[in-house]
C-alpha cells in the first residue's frame, strides 16, 4: 500500500499538537485543563518491530494545559489512541479513568474540551545518544477532579434561586425575573459554536 505526501518520521512519530520541542512538562500529579481535543483520520501507523509495514488508523488526541507552582505555563498530550467503542480499547478505558464511569454510547468526547482532571506526569530520559542527559514528559495517568461535580448543581441551583424569586413572581412582576433566566439561553449558542473549530486552543 503505497504512502502518498507522508514521510517514516510521520509514521513513526506522530505529534498532532507539535509538541516535541514544548517545555518538558514537570513530574507530579496537577490539575490541568483539557484545551484541544484532536481527531486524525487514516494516520498511517507502523506496525509494532515492523517498520516497513504499517496500518491506516483514526487517532483522537487530547490536550492539556496547566500551572505548576511557580506560575509556570506547560501543555502536554498523552499519546494518540485509536477511536474504537469497544469496552477494552484504549480510548474508552482512558475516558473512564478521567471521568470516573464508563462514557454512555455515542458520548461526544469532543465536549470534554473545556474539562478539567487531575494528571500524572513521569519525566523520562532520551535512550538516544544525542540527546543523553534529557528528559521528555510522559502522561502516565488520569483521574477526575473530586470537585469536578459541583459546578453542576451550583448551575441548577442558580436557576432555583432565581425560581424561589419566581415565588414572589406570583405578582404581575413576575415576567420580569423570568426574562433575565430567558436570557442565558442565548448564550448557550455561542457555546455550541467554539466545539465547532477544534483548531484552537481554549485559553487556562
């Protein structure tokens, strides 16, 4: 099968974010933010120890941004995963660890953009000679943020509030508290807009 336009580095290395030669992301666990998520259709991938010959897969790919303690700026992707939906496959079991059940079927992993987890970061060393005495960052885990699911309810509880003014509505002025819970559905629409172009990455 012949490889048009594609070179053995890409084969071999694949790097959607281009983030080779970022800052080596520090070793720890963080609580990062998933800024871009990736998908990449008919890769050609070699075959394990048979570089000659390879397979034409669709890989998802995440990315995560994150503040060490000093302030500083780091991204980092774990490596690209196949999108399959079977229970077993790496995808579906990376997505169960971040977000700590199974996704239902259909699940838009794309929406994770936006979501936060906690991460675990190994620095490895370069086997290779030339680049003896460096390390690069390595994603070894995730996990959901314990807190993670209170966001939701404080947004459901808002609405209540705004409901238990909507007690005293029961007075002809109550269209007018129901006007401003009205509103936030306009901006839903622009949220729906940014998952569209998975280009850019959202800012944290």
């Amino acid at each position: 099968m012949p490889l048009p336009d594609i070179t053995p580095i890409q084969i071999i290395h694949f790097d959607p974010f281009n983030l080779r030669d970022a800052p080596v992301a520090p070793a720890g666990t963080w609580t990062a933010t998933c800024i871009n998520v990736r998908n990449d259709f008919r890769v050609p991938i070699a075959r394990y120890q048979r570089e000659d010959e390879y397979d034409l897969k669709d890989l998802a790919t995440f990315k995560f941004g994150f503040y060490d303690t000093r302030g500083g700026k780091f991204q980092i992707a774990p490596r690209s995963m196949p999108i399959l939906n079977s229970p077993r496959a790496s995808l579906i079991q990376f997505l169960k660890d971040w977000l700590g059940c199974a996704p239902v079927a259909d699940f838009a992993y794309e929406d994770l953009k936006g979501k936060r987890a906690n991460i675990t970061i190994a620095n490895m060393p370069y086997k290779s000679q030339a680049r003896q005495g460096q390390f690069y960052a390595v994603m070894t885990g995730i996990g959901p943020v314990p807190n993670e699911q209170a966001p939701p309810p404080a947004a459901e509880t808002a609405p209540n509030a705004t409901d238990d003014q909507s007690a005293p509505e029961g007075a002809p002025a109550a269209p007018a508290p129901v006007a401003p819970q009205d509103a936030p559905p306009a901006p839903v629409a622009p949220q729906d807009a940014p998952p569209a172009p998975v280009v850019n990455d959202i800012p944290f």
